[in-house]
C-alpha cells in the first residue's frame, strides 16, 4: 500500500495533496466540507495559486483525471487504502482562546481509521509538544494501537507562503522530527518524494513545533519595529521608506516595510500559540505580547492619521464615506482571515463612518461589498488602498470626478505617485 492521504483541503492541504498527485503518487484528499468535494470534482477551489504557468484549478483537472487525486468528504474512505497520513487541519483562534476542538476531532477520525504500519505527519502549525501531548495519545485511545511499534508519527511545518505553494512546497528547506528514529525515517521519505534536497533532520517533534512558532513571531518583531518606526516618521512628516532604505544600507541591518498590520493565521496566531503553553508554565513572554499589541493596534493607528487629515479639512470621519479597494489579508490573495483591512472597516463604521469595498479575489456574500471600483468609490471623501491586488485597476484620474472635493487617497502600498495625485486634486497620504 503506498497511496497518501491528506486530511484538511485549504490554502496547505489542497496546493500539497496535488504537488504530490502531480509526482504520480495517489492521493485521496479529505475534507469534511461535503459541499466543497463536490466543487473540487468540478476543479473549483476559492484558493488562488498557479504554478509553471497553469492555474490550480487546471492542476486539479489533470490530477483528477488521471486518477492521482481523489477528492472525499469520508475520513473512512480516503484512510481505507493509504498508509502515509498528512494531517492539515488548523487550530482557528476566536476573541484570543485556541478552538482546539476541530484539531481534534480530525485526529479522533485518523485514530478511528488507522491500521498497523501507518504513518501520521502533522504538518498544522500548533502549540508546543501537540504531536506527543495531543496526538499521540489520541491516536492511540482511538486505534487501540501502539505508537512506535504499530504505527508512526512524526510532525513537519509548512512554511509556504499563499500563492507560491506549488513551488516553496519543494524547494523552500523543511524540518521534520518524529517520536522515535523510525517515524523520523518514514516522515522523511515521505518529505523526499516532493522536496529533493531541503529537508532538516531534529531530534524530536518539539524542536520543530517551536521552531516554526519562533520564525513567524520573529517576522511578527520586526513588523511591530517598522509599525512603530513609522509612527514616528508620520508625525514627523519624515518619508519612513527613505528611512528605511537609508538605514538597510548597513550590512547587518535589515529593516522590513511597514503596513496597515499582520493578517492571516500564520504570523497573527503563532505567538498565540507559544502562549498556549507559556501561560501553563507561568513564563510572562513580555516581548511577543508587546509586539502583538503593536500589530493589533496598526489599523486605529492608521484611521487616526486620516482622521487628523480629515479634521484639517473640515471633516470628521462620522458622516464621511471611505472607500476600501482590497480587503483581503494581504496582497494578491483571497483570504479575509484576520485581515488589517477588515479591523480598519470594522474601525471606521464603529466611529459613525460609511463603507464600501471592493475586492474581486474575495468571494461570497459580504456586507458592503461593491460589485465595482466605480460603485465604491463614488462620493468617497477618503479612497484607501491597503494592499495590492493585480485584478484592481489603480486609476487615480477616473475616480477623481466620482469623489468629493478634497477626497484622501492613503496609499498603504505606494501605488499611485504622489505628484501625480496632487495634481488630480487629491489629499496624498502614504506610509
């Protein structure tokens, strides 16, 4: 038996499942969303992602037909024939507490299913000591089987970055550690198939977990440092980019960009996740939570700016009308999770202000979704563009007889030049 199955379909699960099928391995790809198996045997994904060229929806066309990926919403069903588990599922966070719930529930139904010589590699992110606290002893109360000698675990993380899965998922160097040396061995084999080269060998799973926690907080640090140092060079009318790259010219320095704050589950949630365990073992971990107070608290930041500019004009921001071109979480993407544009809207209505947004990449029903730019930004005193994505259509002189007089364009992303806004009539404010 050398068939794989992956358990959770997102923005990891799914990219992965095919990477594998397009190395000719057989994959059944599980997720409990019956509704969205029945899309992906239609090859619809809301996920966005290409690779050499061709879109993943083409990629999951091939690899369905040729019998390499198999979609299903039955644990069951996908477990019966595989002996290689790849486990995807996240752990979602609501109001700061881990929904550990859902993570669970998936490792209950491996244990269900699982048979003697399986293989289960986590590769969520997850709090410290998951695999050998958590995992371990689930799947064996579920199984009635031993780990070590009947089956094998091991975890790996993912380090992908959302729309370069297909590529990053092989070349981007990955760690793996397994409960004893033989689930090491069979995690390992398993990571080889798809990634050739990169892949780094630990002592145990804990060693990984951390690792990949201490990575995305570590990027969380220097965000908060590029946050706060643009605090400073607004109110001192100081460009804080020249800053930047003036300060990157040394060769031990190098300062990232600032934004409107951190989205999405990777870089938000792994401090939270390393609290997890640290609030248990009574450790105060004073830096990560100064850093994610710094991050959360971007998009206030950034409506007080406007809020000033408005009040120079005349204005407040209740009874002004903001229009938002891109709400996702980060550019060129269609994931709303934890999105710095979303607070920022949330920000701006809670304060007697009007919305409307347009974001062609996000999908479903939302409120206050736009069908278009013109729809959204017609009679906005403020235009805000917090990310850049492709399919928006950054023109300035086309929205300038649609807006009100003196109308703000904050420009997270630098898109529009700032003469030329000015020019139009516009009130220019940029990061």
């Amino acid at each position: 038996m050398k068939n794989i199955a992956v358990l959770g379909l997102g923005f990891v699960g799914l990219p992965l499942s095919l990477i594998y099928a397009m190395h000719e391995k057989k994959v059944y790809g599980i997720d409990i969303n019956s509704e969205y198996i029945e899309d992906l045997k239609k090859y619809k994904t809301h996920i966005i992602e290409k690779y050499k060229g061709e879109t993943i929806e083409k990629i999951l066309e091939n690899t369905i037909k040729k019998g390499f990926f198999i979609p299903t919403h039955s644990v069951k069903e996908g477990l019966k024939d595989a002996d290689k588990i790849i486990v995807t599922v996240g752990i979602p966070i609501t109001n700061g507490a881990l929904q550990k719930e859902i993570f669970n529930a998936a490792i209950k139904s491996v244990g269900k299913n699982l048979k003697k010589g399986d293989l289960v590699l986590i590769r969520s992110t997850v709090p410290p000591g998951t695999t050998r606290e958590v995992v371990l002893p689930i799947l064996e109360k579920e199984s009635k089987l031993k780990c070590s000698k009947d089956f094998y675990l091991a975890y790996s993380s993912e380090r992908i970055a959302e729309g370069k899965a297909f590529e990053e998922f092989q070349t981007m160097p990955v760690a793996v550690g397994g409960i004893d040396k033989k689930s090491t061995n069979k995690a390992y084999k398993l990571l080889k198939i798809i990634n050739k080269e990169n892949i780094i060998v630990a002592t145990e799973p804990e060693v990984v977990e951390i690792a990949k926690l201490i990575e995305n907080s570590s990027r969380d640090v220097n965000i908060a440092l590029a946050n706060e140092l643009a605090s400073l060079t607004e109110k001192m009318d100081i460009d804080t980019v020249e800053v930047i790259n003036v300060a990157n010219t040394h060769k031990r320095v190098h300062l990232l960009k600032p934004g409107i704050g951190v989205g999405g589950h990777c870089i938000p949630y792994s401090s939270l996740y390393i609290f997890d365990k640290t609030d248990k073992m009574k450790l105060p971990m004073e830096i990560l939570h100064k850093v994610r107070e710094v991050n959360q608290q971007r998009p206030r930041n950034i409506l007080n700016c406007l809020e000033s500019t408005l009040k120079k004009i005349g204005k407040e921001v209740e009874h002004s009308k903001f229009a938002i071109l891109g709400i996702a979480m980060k550019d060129n993407s269609p994931d709303t999770s934890e999105s710095p544009a979303m607070r920022l809207k949330d920000l701006i209505l809670q304060s007697g202000g009007e919305v409307n947004w347009f974001d062609p990449n996000v999908t479903g029903n939302f409120p206050l979704k736009r069908n278009s730019i013109q729809e959204t930004v017609k009679d906005a005193d403020a235009i805000i563009l917090p990310i850049k994505q492709d399919n928006i259509k950054i023109e300035p002189h086309k929205w300038k007889s649609l807006t009100k007089k003196n109308a703000i364009i904050y420009d997270a992303r630098r898109l529009i030049d700032k003469e030329k806004a000015k020019k139009l009539g516009f009130i220019y404010m940029r990061i």
